[in-house]
C-alpha cells in the first residue's frame, strides 16, 4: 500500500509536470492566455480562502510607489544567496559598524533568504551572536555542515533542483512548477531541522516578530504568490520572526518548505524580481545590497532578473537608489560551508571601500 505521502508526493509532482511545459513555452513571461477551468477554479478557492491573511503581495508590472515606503527617510534592501552570503553580510556589516556607519538607522529593512537573517539579527540587537557564530564556523565548516546538510540529492530533491534551475521566466506558471516541486521534494532538512536552524542564526523562534521595521519575502509553493511578512500579518497569523527567515530561505530541493500561517513556503529568491526592491519605493534613499547582478555568477535559481533594470524601476518612483553588489569569486559554491572564512573576509575587506559611501548618501 502507497503511503500518504508517498501518494502527496506523486499527486504533487504530476501537477509540477504538467505545468513544467507551459513554464518551458514560447510565451511571454507574464502570458495574458486565459487559465484552464481547474486552474481558474484553484485559483478562486485559494483566493477566497487566504486573501484575509494578508501575506499577498503582487509584484507589480510597472513602478509603483509602495503603501509600506512612503513617505519614509532611509530604506535597506537585502538580497540572498546561501550561507555565503550571510557570511559576507557578517563580515560586511562588522566593517561598517567598526566605520561608523550604523544600518539600523534604516526606516525598514526588506530581507531576501540571507538577507533575512541579516536584517533580523541586525534589528533584534543580536548580529553580534550572528556574526560570533558564523566566524564560529569559519574554523569548523563540518559543523555547520551537520547543522545544514546539503548531501547528494534524491531523485525527489534533483526534481525540484533542475526544474528550479530550468526555468526560463519568472511568469506564475514557472513559479508554480517549482512549488509544486518542491512540496513533493523529501529534503535533509525539514520540520524540526529548519526550526533549529533559523532559531540559531536568528536567536528567536517563538518570541513574535519583535521589531516592526523588518521585512522578509516568500513564496507560496501552491499559488507561486509572492509573500510579504511584517509584524503586523505576522502577529494575525502568528509566525515567529524565525519563521519568516526561515520561510524566505527555503531553496527548493535543499531546504523546507517552511510554514508561514497555513502556507508552505519556498525562498524569496524564486521570484520574477530579483531583490523585492519594490517594496521600498516611494522612500527618499535606498540602499540595495545583492550577491549578484542578477544573470552573472553564482545564481540559485534560473529565472532571469537584472537588478539594474529593477533599480531603473525604483528611480522611476522618486526613490534615489545606491547599488551595491558584493560579486562571489567564480566557481564558488554558495552553500559550501568551506566558502565561510573567504566570504567574511571579502565583505569585511568590501564594507572599507563602501562605508565612506553609505555615509555620503544616509547624510
């Protein structure tokens, strides 16, 4: 007899395969094609089911001044990228407090994945311990790799990994397919192991959303909806900051899917936009830290972005934007633990060159 999630995980990934070829297609990346009648049917039951808790959040098509930045002073938006790039954000933000140059004076803060834990611990008061920790690891990489294993991948996990990887847009039909890969994918680190994970590098899991400035993105592996989490939905759903980062880093195949309300979550980074940059414009000054730029190097997804048109998009609200992206020497892979001790260096090395400059556009 097949077992219950034996039949979820085959039910789940014949719905990705069926929706796999329409993300491969021809068409444009945000197709205006009518839905089949299940999928308009699915999408009316989701709708009216879970609009009322306020995760939602569409990227918008055109530049849109957002309801959450306007009218605000200074905005800081945190892209991802594996524990590479939290290790560099460590080493990046230790520099620019050693410089004087404080990033909690942001108004708000958008995480991505990485960028998540950064901008939480950052705001909780708690980067200190993050960065201890990560430079912890740095001298015992095998540690971390017991806390986060990423071992030869299943046959489920490959699924979700090349159908992540395959992509060609970032149209709801792609995102889907990867959701739905991912929910049927039987991950290293699941449930109790992603809890353990995001308590240690957040140093909250059951405290609430303690700061109101903080941000983080997901989303929906069912719909493919982008998901915003902010204290106010957070408290109404009641998700623990932990939760929200750990949601926001849930690489398809690697990681999660993580619960956020009753939606199981992927990582923010599996978006048609490449660092949410959207939901700050309308601020005065925003300053937008990526790994990348987006279609050059070390990438985890294959959905196309270019952070510079999306900055472009932002200007175009009367937002002035500073673009900073940190770069991964070539080769490198994002989720090996041995790239910790190098990544907290070059964003130490980076953050001597760049707080001269923050300070200049914050003055």
């Amino acid at each position: 007899m097949l077992s219950r999630r034996h039949l979820i995980q085959c039910a789940t990934g014949m719905a990705a395969s069926t929706v796999l070829p329409m993300a491969m297609s021809a068409q444009a990346a945000e197709s205006d094609a009518p839905a089949s009648g299940a999928a308009q049917m699915a999408a009316s039951i989701s709708d009216k089911l879970f609009d009322s808790d306020g995760l939602a959040r569409p990227v918008p098509d055109t530049p849109t001044i957002s309801d959450l930045a306007k009218g605000l002073d200074r905005t800081l938006v945190l892209g991802g990228g594996g524990e590479y790039y939290v290790a560099w954000y460590c080493g990046f933000f230790h520099g620019l407090l050693e410089h004087g140059v404080d990033p909690t004076i942001a108004d708000l803060i958008v995480g991505t994945s990485a960028g998540s834990y950064l901008g939480s611990s950052l705001l909780s008061g708690r980067f200190r311990q993050l960065r201890t920790e990560f430079e912890f690891f740095s001298h015992f990489p095998g540690l971390f790799a017991k806390l986060a294993p990423v071992t030869a991948p299943n046959a489920s996990q490959k699924r979700a990994q090349e159908i992540n990887s395959s992509v060609k847009d970032g149209s709801p039909d792609s995102i889907r397919a990867i959701g739905h890969a991912a929910l049927a994918a039987d991950n290293h680190l699941n449930g109790n192991g992603v809890d353990r994970l995001a308590w240690l590098l957040t140093g909250d899991s059951r405290s609430g959303w303690p700061v109101k400035k903080m941000f983080t993105t997901a989303n929906d592996c069912y719909t493919g909806e982008r998901l915003v989490v902010h204290q106010d939905v957070a408290r109404k759903n009641n998700i623990p900051l932990a939760h929200g980062a750990a949601a926001s880093s849930s690489l398809p195949g690697i990681i999660g899917p993580t619960l956020l309300g009753q939606r199981f979550c992927m990582d923010g980074g599996i978006s048609k936009t490449w660092a949410h940059t959207d939901l700050v414009a309308g601020s005065k000054r925003a300053i937008v830290i990526t790994l990348t730029n987006g279609y050059e190097g070390s990438l985890l997804s294959g959905i196309p972005h270019n952070i510079h048109n999306e900055i472009t998009a932002l200007e175009a609200t009367g937002t002035k934007a500073m673009l900073i992206i940190a770069g991964t020497p070539p080769g490198v892979s994002l989720l090996d633990p041995k790239q910790i001790e190098p990544a907290l260096r070059a964003g130490y090395d980076r953050a001597k060159v760049e707080a001269p400059k923050i300070q200049a556009f914050w003055a």
